[in-house]
C-alpha cells in the first residue's frame, strides 16, 4: 500500500471537494476509507495499491474533472 499526496489548483468551492472525493473513491485499488480532500491547503491525500493503480491514473481521474494537478509525492 502506497500514500499519495497530490497538490492541487487552489480549491474554490465545497463541491469541488465532493467532485473529487467520490471520483477518486471508485477507482479500483483506492483505499476508499483514506481519500481525504483537504480543502484549506487545496491537496488530496489516498492510500492505494500500486499492484492494481498508478498514481498518473488517479491524477487522470482528477484533470478529467477539471482540476490542475500541480505535484504529487508518492510513500
């Protein structure tokens, strides 16, 4: 199990945050529990298994929403 943090475009608005946490959430290989979105700092943090997903197609799942990916860091 890895852990990502990935830093996004500043988050305007708490729908944003829902957007993004429920897209990430049913990717195969996320950890559903861990997805937090962390709205002040604009970062979104998820345990996931590197085996069944990368951390580019989470990324994917967040562009494709409309939202810039700025970094990522992968534990």
């Amino acid at each position: 199990m890895k852990t990502a943090t990935i830093q996004l475009e500043t988050l305007t608005c708490p729908s944003c945050l829902q957007k993004i946490e429920n897209a990430v959430k049913v990717l195969d290989g996320v950890e559903k529990d861990s997805v937090q979105v962390l709205f002040n700092s604009s970062k979104v943090k998820v345990n996931f298994n590197d085996d069944l997903i990368g951390i580019g197609e989470i990324e994917k799942a967040i562009t494709q929403l409309g939202y810039e990916v700025k970094k990522s860091s992968v534990k």
